[in-house]
C-alpha cells in the first residue's frame, strides 16, 4: 500500500445548500425491511428524471474506521446518506453503490450499527453493497456460507427497490438495473474474492441482459503507487481475464480496498477502452469521513465528470471549521476530479447499436398553416451525383412553391449534389450537398417561379422558418458572409430606410466567417432591420435551426434551444416584394456572389409562431 498524495481543493461547491445539513424527516427511524420503495423520488421532495441526459452515480469506498468496535462514529455517514437524499433530484443521483470494507472486523455489533445508519437512505435512493474483507470471516472465496454481513447486508435488503434484480445462490453477489438518460443500465455488485460459481452467475447475468452497458463495482481489483497510475491487483487480472476483457458491456470497473487512489484505461477484447478505478480514502483524516465520489454523466457532452468531496465536512459552519477538515472538505488532484471523454453511441455500439429513427412521412410534418416544404430524398437519386438545372423540387404542401435548381456564375456540376446524409432527426433521409465558395465566385441555388405564393406573402401574424444545416469539417477555403435562404430583391424598394444597406434582401439567413449564424429581416409593418445572431456553429455535425416570429418578435433556435442575441425590436411580418424565395445563398443589390458551402436539408415555412416542441426536429 502507498500513502496519500497531497489532493486539497478549496470549499467550492455552492451546491451544498443549507438543506444538505437537516436530516430527511423520520430517516433515522424507519426500518429497511419494511421502507416503501422510492426510487423515482427524494426526502425533500424532488424527483429522479429518468429521461434527462444527465445523472450521477453515487460511489462509497472504505467506511470501515468509522465502524470499528467501540470506536464507532456512523456521524459522518448518515451526512453522506442525507445529502444523498437532499440532493437527488438536484443533482439527479440515480443510485449509490459501496465498493466493500463497511466495517472493520465484520462482527454483529459493527454491521448492526453499519446497517442501522444505512436506514437513513433505504426507500429514498438505491443502493448496492458488497463484501470486503473486512465484512467477513476469512474465506479464499463467496462461497463462505451464513454470516452477519450476509444476514444484514444479503439479498432480502434490497428486496423492496425496483432496481434489484437478484444475486447468486450465495447470496455475496447482486445486480441491479437502473434507468438513466432515457435507457437502461447494469451494476454487478461482486464480493471481493469471487468465486468460479459467482463468475459464471455474474457471466449469466449480462449473458440476459446483452444491451446493457454494465459497471462493475468490487473490493479489490487495482492498486496504485503515489503516481496515480493504477495496475491490475492479482484479483484483479483474475476478473480481467474471467470476466471484463471479453464482456464490451463493462465500460467502467470500480474498486477499493487499497490507497492511495488511481485510474487507469485497458483495452477490452473488441478493442474498446474500459475504465478501471480505485477510490478509497480510510487513510485520510476521520478515516474518510464518509468522503464519496460522483459520476456524473452527461450523454449530451459525452463526458463523465468525477468528482470527490465529504458531505459532512461541507454541512459545518465554514467559520467553525478546524483546519483539518478544511483541507479533507474536497479532493481536487488528477486521480479525485477528473473528466472522461465517451461518445456513448460509440463505444455502446457494439451490443446496443443505435437504431435510426425511420423516415416520417411529409404529411405527418405539415402542421395547420405550412406554407412550404421541401425534401430531397428524390427517388432514383444516388450519392454525388449532380443535381441538374432545370430540376424541379416540389413544394409538398400543394401550395405550388416549388423550387427549380440553377447555378451561380460559371460553377460546374460539383457545385450541387444528391447526398443520403441528413440530420438523425430529420424526416427525409437525405439532403443537398453544396460547393459553393469564392475566388471566384461559386455555387448552386433552389429558387420559387414568378408569381409563387411564397414570394408575396407577409406573415404578419407571425412565422416560422427551420432548415437542418451540416457545415464539412474541415471548414476550408473563404466562405465570408455565405447566404442560407433570403426573399430576392432590395429593402429599400420597399421603403426601409434604417437598416444596413438599402440594397440588402428584406430577409436572409446567413453564416458569418465565424460561423455565426445571422437572421435578418425587414418587417413588413416596421422601418427597422432586427437581426439575430447566434454562437458559432459546430463543424461535421448537423444543425437544426428555427427562425419563430410570434407578430411582435423573432427568436432563433438552433438546435431546440433559444440563442442569447435575439433583438428586442418589434417585428412584425416580412416586407416581401414578389420575388423568389432562394435556398443556397443571398443577393445583394439583386445579385449573388458566393453560394453556401455544406449541407442544406429539409426547409419549412409555417404561417406562425411554432413551439419548440412542434419543430421539424423533435425534442429529445
């Protein structure tokens, strides 16, 4: 065993509200054999989202200085408990797993007060907890038969929580299933020295359960020298070998017993990377003091962040507290706080492949009041192959704007493509493909005939544009101010004298250098030109953007979510002036320059305002 490195942070986490430091309600009375089960909620109130993108998973190393015959102090871990509780449907904490060593010689009255503090979480936030060492009577492996751990700790504990869903015959070894983030997840709660019997159980259960991605949680697995750099123990390449390697379902294998902490990444059998950490901290200042860490995931960013810090040290006054629990209140070192980059759909996607969504019919996304909509999943189209001019895009509604392809200045036929790319999202499944560009001037456009609907209409009432825009990565060569979609023609034909430039289309949605997205329009009923702008858009990924103007005022959306730079100015219609309506680029003084450079997929227009929940692109 090595010895701590010096990992101190600062008290940072505001997050620890007053509320962390009252006990829930009843919790300490309330016997777990007949606690109702709670999984969905907290003590304070609070629900558990299983839809969210973002949860966290509690883990609790080595309490066993704290339960250590007349020496125990279950303090600090009924705080852990509480702020579990208070915290879960702010921090969105699916479950709690101990990873072994609850007590230090494992006799009736330590794991009867171990069992008792237990209750303040029981029924409020799922739990597993495994045998250490320290829990039992020595034995090389599961297959011990009866003792008081197993009597306080087996099977019948966790019997009233929906995640439970059993143990082996011995009863040493357990799984759970939890839904998070919208899907399901396995933990393997496995006793410190597994045996053959309890390898080929835990094999049984993810052999049931295939496209689950799996934790596995045990006592010992890894240890680490002061460098943070952790190795396979000798249980470990036993678990290694017998079980995690040839399993892609173990993205994350989490140990204890030795210190100090450490992490490492091995590569399993199908060559993907699995996580292998140490967490324990009995070496530390009031052994621990019921110091736990947190995964919290995050599928929209793909990353876990770690974090380590001890509830019952934040809940003190900070003016009250003594210099050593100042410096234990939260571990900031490399192997205590830390993040992991996953894409999820990747490394998941060998036993649980997302499947795409199937193409949605048009009429099942043309809501009362659409006044245009064009798709290009054309039949008989193959990918890179040109988009002629003269070829005619229909308008699904009926309405007739339809759009006839033509291309800019000298461009050849790469400038317009067929592709089968297209947003996950998106009805169609395919898009257009643009070349355009400068020195020189390049590019395709899709434009409305003379006289189409579209051309005139106002929208005073109120509208919504949405478009899927996918920029190439890289995002090479010069494409300043590259047109999306615009009206033909000048403002200033239509009276506005107050915006930009007099020559400038009444409405155009256009890409900055920066890739700022930039909507701006000349209303209808006002002298003005309020413009939108959002943050730059991401390279080699698809956009969703939406343009809602409720009568008074335009928002921009990208991706679902409102953007900060939208302009306080009223807005009322657009000052259209029968001319075409374009897709692939915007005029100025009636002439185009360069075209738009990417992706451009299904286009809408509705005749007022949409909720976010009625985009093209359904909320997930």
């Amino acid at each position: 065993m090595g010895t701590a490195g010096q990992q101190n942070g600062p008290d940072r986490r505001a997050l620890l509200r007053a509320a962390v430091a009252v006990p829930a309600a009843g919790a300490a009375t309330a016997a777990f054999e007949t606690a109702p089960a709670r999984a969905a909620t907290t003590g304070g109130g609070g629900r558990f989202d299983t839809e969210s993108p973002r949860f966290a998973l509690a883990v609790l190393p080595d309490t066993q200085y704290l339960f250590d015959a007349d020496n125990a102090d279950p303090e600090p871990l009924r705080e852990t408990f509480r702020y579990l509780v208070a915290e879960r449907a702010e921090a969105n904490i699916a479950f709690m797993t101990h990873l072994g060593d609850v007590t230090e010689h494992g006799t009736e009255d330590e794991i009867g007060r171990a069992a008792d503090t237990f209750r303040t979480l029981h029924g409020k936030v799922p739990y597993s907890v495994l045998a250490g060492n320290h829990d039992i009577p020595s034995s090389t492996d599961d297959q011990r038969g009866d003792t008081a751990y197993l009597a306080a700790f087996g099977p019948e504990r966790y019997a009233s929580m929906p995640t439970f869903r059993g143990a082996s015959p011995d009863g040493y070894n357990s799984y759970h299933v939890l839904r998070a983030a919208g899907r399901e997840w396995l933990v393997l709660a496995l006793d410190w020295r597994v045996s053959d019997k309890g390898l080929r159980w835990a094999q049984g259960v993810l052999d049931a359960h295939p496209t689950l991605p799996a934790v596995l949680t045990t006592h010992d697995i890894a240890w680490s020298d002061d460098d943070g750099k952790a190795q396979l123990s000798d249980n470990g390449k036993r678990l290694w070998d017998g079980l995690v390697r040839g399993n892609d379902q173990i993205f994350l294998a989490l140990g204890g017993h030795y210190w100090p902490p450490g992490r490492t990444v091995l590569t399993n059998d199908d060559d993907n990377d699995v996580h292998v950490h140490i967490t324990n901290y009995q070496d530390r200042y009031y052994g621990g003091a019921g110091m736990i860490r947190t995964y919290s995931f995050d599928l929209a960013r793909g990353v876990i962040d770690v974090e380590t810090f001890a509830p019952w040290f934040l809940a003190r006054d900070p003016g009250k507290r003594t210099p050593l629990e100042a410096e234990t209140i939260e571990l900031t070192g490399p192997v205590d706080r830390f993040g992991l980059r996953i894409d999820f759909d990747e490394r998941f996607g060998g036993f649980a492949p997302v499947v795409p969504p199937k193409p949605r019919p048009a009429s099942a996304v043309m809501p009362h009041g659409t006044v245009a909509y064009w798709r290009f999943d054309v039949s008989g189209t193959a990918t890179g192959a040109p988009v002629e001019d003269g070829t005619v895009v229909r308008d699904l509604t009926g309405h007739g704007n339809d759009l006839t392809v033509s291309r800019l200045h000298a461009s050849g036929p790469a400038a317009l493509t067929w592709s089968a790319d297209h947003h996950p999202g998106q009805p169609a499944h395919a898009s257009l493909r643009f070349d355009g560009g400068k020195g020189p001037d390049r590019g395709a456009i899709l434009t409305t005939r003379a006289g189409a609907a579209l051309n005139s209409a106002k929208f005073t009432r109120g509208y919504t544009i949405e478009t899927f825009l996918k920029l190439p990565d890289p995002f090479e060569g010069d494409h300043a101010w590259m047109g999306i979609l615009s009206w033909e023609g000048r403002n200033g034909d239509a009276g506005k004298t107050t915006g930009w430039s007099p020559l400038e289309p009444t409405c155009s949605l256009n890409l900055s250098p920066e890739r700022f997205l930039q909507f701006v329009v000349y209303p209808e009923r006002q002298d003005a030109d309020p413009t939108s702008w959002s943050h730059a858009l991401p390279v080699g990924r698809w956009t969703h953007v939406a343009v809602v103007n409720d009568g008074r005022r335009t928002v921009l959306y990208v991706d679902g979510s409102k953007i900060a730079r939208n302009p306080a100015q009223p807005s009322t219609g657009i000052a259209t002036l029968g001319k075409p309506f374009v897709i692939g680029a915007t005029q100025f003084d009636e002439s185009f320059g360069q075209g738009f450079y990417g992706w451009i997929g299904d286009t809408r227009v509705v005749d007022h305002a949409l909720p976010a929940r009625d985009f093209l692109k359904p909320l997930s």
